[in-house]
C-alpha cells in the first residue's frame, strides 16, 4: 500500500474539522457521539481517548471529528493527522464489520425521495463532512437525520429548509415539508 496522506477542511460547523484521507476508509458513513457507541470502531474507540474528541463521524474518504468546547484546533489538529495517519496505516480498522448497504424501500414516492438525497443532496452534504440519512414519510412530511459535521452545525436548519426543502417540493409534488430528526 502507498503512503497514507491527510489533508484537513474546515466545515461550516466551528466545532468539526474534516480529515480527508487518500483512501477509501468506507461504503456508506457512520457516526459516533458518544465513546460508548463506537465499541464496534477500534478507529473511533482509539480517537476518544483523546479527552479533546467529542465526536467522531466517517463516510467513504473521509473523517469528521468534533472537538470539546475547551480545546483549539490550532493544538489538536496535527496530533490528529498524525493519529490517523498512523492508524490507518497499521491498518486499524474503521469498523469491525461491514453494515449493509441500504437498499431504497418504500412507496414508489418514497423511493423517489430516497434517490434524490442519495443523488443530489447527499455529495453536497458529504462535502462539508456530513451525512444526511432518510427516515420517513408521511402526510407530506418527509423526516431526515443529519450527522457528522451537520449534527448540531448552526447552518444545517438553512440547508435543510432552503435547500433539501425546496429540491424536494420541486422535484417531488407529494412533498409539502421537510424536518430534521434530533438525534
């Protein structure tokens, strides 16, 4: 394998930074709030012992890492890149075993809706190190989940309502609102 390089992006979320990875370290995108949820990551399980990570999120080439409120990215940044760098080469992995890949469900509509996030909405939020996750639709209300970088990012109500919103009425009649699931 060659030489493992990183590259960081700020995101529009202040509190997450983007570490770009010459690899790909995922199909799909997983995230992980909390220490506890990432047992089944020895990637992420490593990242939370440092006590500045408060989150950490994967998706194909990439990870976002949120940090503690106390902490400056201007310390933390290289030790990360340094970390990662080193753990994806001894070949840490990102998760113990592969989730499937999910496969559109539902009515004709709402696999309508499903294609559209997966094909128009979801490059676009990946590309500030975030993933957006279809979770329902019902009486004209379709229900996402935001995570990542766009968990909790001031910006992401914008993006949700001027954005997805409004590709999705336009695009798909049936739709008449979209909302964001807390996590």
């Amino acid at each position: 394998m060659g030489t493992i390089n990183i590259y960081t992006e700020g995101t529009p979320n202040p509190a997450t930074k983007k570490f770009l990875v010459n690899k790909l370290l995922l199909n799909g995108s997983i995230d992980f709030t909390t220490r506890e949820s990432a047992h089944n990551s020895p990637l992420a399980h490593e990242l939370f012992n440092f006590n500045f990570v408060n989150g950490v999120f994967f998706a194909s080439n990439f990870v976002t890492i949120t940090k503690t409120e106390d902490s400056n990215w201007v310390d933390i940044e290289p030790i990360l890149k340094e970390f990662i760098k080193t753990a994806i080469e001894s070949g840490t992995k990102v998760q113990e075993k592969e989730e499937e890949t999910s496969n559109f469900q539902g009515t004709e509509v709402e696999i309508k809706i499903q294609q559209i996030l997966y094909d128009y909405v979801r490059p676009a939020v990946e590309q500030d190190g975030g993933a957006i996750s279809y979770r329902s639709f019902q009486n004209g209300i379709v229900t996402v989940e935001l995570r990542g970088s766009c968990s909790g990012c001031p910006s992401s109500t914008i993006t949700l309502k001027s954005g997805i919103e409004n590709l999705l009425k336009r695009m798909v009649p049936e739709v008449n609102e979209v909302v964001s699931e807390a996590l």
